[in-house]
C-alpha cells in the first residue's frame, strides 16, 4: 500500500494498492494551495509513480465526491491513461462525469456505479465498496481483498446518526468484516473520530494522528492508522 498524497495532512489523497504486480487506485484528491503558494492553482498528487504503470491499473475507485478525493482525476487520466474501470457511488460517479466533460474527457472514461454490498473481481482483487456517512451522499469505505487478506479504507467517515442522505453508515457490514477480518493477514483502517458534532456544525480544527502496531515476525501484521479532519 502506496499513499501517494493525503497522509499526514488534508487533501490530495491518493492510494495505490499493489498486489502481485496489479494495483487498485483508491481516490484520486487535490489540495486546494495555501495562502503562501502564490500562482498556484491547484495541488496534485506525485503520482510518477504510477507513469510507467498504466497497464497494471485495474481499476480507480473513489470514496466520495469532495474535491480532495477526486479533483485530481482529470490529470490522473491525462498523464497515467484511461483505466479499465472507476468505481463509485452513483453521486460520485455523476459529479465526476460532469468534471470530466468540462475536461473532454467524459466520453472516453468508463465510470461506473457500483452499489454497496455488490462484490466485483479485477485481477487479483476482490472489490467491496461499504456506505458510510459523511458530509456528502454517497459515502463509500473500500474492501479490497486479495489472498493474503483483506483491507478496508473507510475514507472519511463518521458515525452519524442523522447523515445528510438519511442513511446511517453500514455498521452491521462493519462488524461482519471485522469478523471476517481476522481470518486476514494484513489490515489497514483509515478512521476518522467518533466523538465530533453532527456533520452541518462548523468546526475549524484538524487533527491527525498516525499509530502503525508491529507484531512480532510470524504473527498476522495489523496496522490502525487514525486520520480525522474536521471540516466546516
Ligand atoms: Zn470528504
């Protein structure tokens, strides 16, 4: 697993995930630049990673539609390629088709809804999106499984009971991955916090904490990575 922006600060994320030389792309974000950054317009993802790698790509899949999961997919699909496929919920998808048409490049892009709870196979991956609920509709965690295990990336998320789309996050699916989980070898979770105010009350801080736990070789590795924004 490969964070090629948006750990350890807010925006641009990106994720490769790799496995046996193919690799799902989670969210394609960028950051809007700071005070400081004169003439700048936009801030990108590195993403050289991935320029001599476009026929690994199986598959883009977004989290939600804010801007610093999706903003950077236009230059994503300039300079890395089209790939077989984008996933999304169907808000995402819909507001990234319009983005791509602004940028010519919606008739090209094979975008498409995928409903959670709905498993589909690309290479060695199995993929799962998972509702969760945020300040946007259409909010998906990512079960990415392979045979060493499985890997669920919430995005951002919180436990809201009075989401803006009506729907409560998916917490019984939760609860049978965890389950299911332990079976796994490798586990990584990006959370967000479960003590902050409903989501349409402003809040101007950021926090942000890191905390990876080694077991000792031969045990299963399982890693928590806590990352919360709190965005007005
Ligand atoms: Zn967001």
């Amino acid at each position: 697993m490969l964070p090629l922006g948006g750990l350890g600060e807010i925006g641009k994320n990106m994720t490769v995930v790799e496995y046996d030389g193919r690799i799902i792309i989670v969210d394609t974000g960028l950051m809007f630049p700071t005070a400081e950054m004169h003439g700048i317009d936009l801030v990108l993802p590195d993403f050289g990673y991935l320029r001599d790698r476009k026929d690994d790509i199986e598959a883009i899949v977004l989290t939600h539609g804010h801007e610093d999961h999706v903003g950077a997919l236009p230059y994503v699909l300039r300079e890395i390629g089209i790939p077989p496929v984008i996933y999304g919920g169907m808000l995402t998808i819909g507001m990234v088709r319009s983005k791509l048409d602004e940028h010519k490049l919606g008739d090209k892009t094979p975008l498409q809804e995928l409903a959670a709870g709905e498993k589909v196979r690309r290479g060695p991956f199995e993929l799962e999106l998972v509702h969760m609920t945020h300040s946007i509709p259409d909010m998906r965690g990512v079960l990415i499984t392979t045979e060493l295990g499985s890997m669920l990336m919430t995005g951002d998320y919180k436990f809201d009971q009075t989401p803006v789309d009506g729907r409560p996050a998916d917490i019984s699916r939760l609860a049978e991955i965890g389950r299911e989980d332990l079976k796994g070898t490798f586990h990584i979770v990006t959370t967000g916090r479960d003590n902050i105010p409903p989501e349409g009350q402003v809040v101007d801080t950021f926090s942000y904490t890191a905390k990876p736990i080694y077991l000792p070789p031969g045990e299963k590795l399982k890693w928590t990575i806590h990352v919360s924004a709190e965005e007005n």
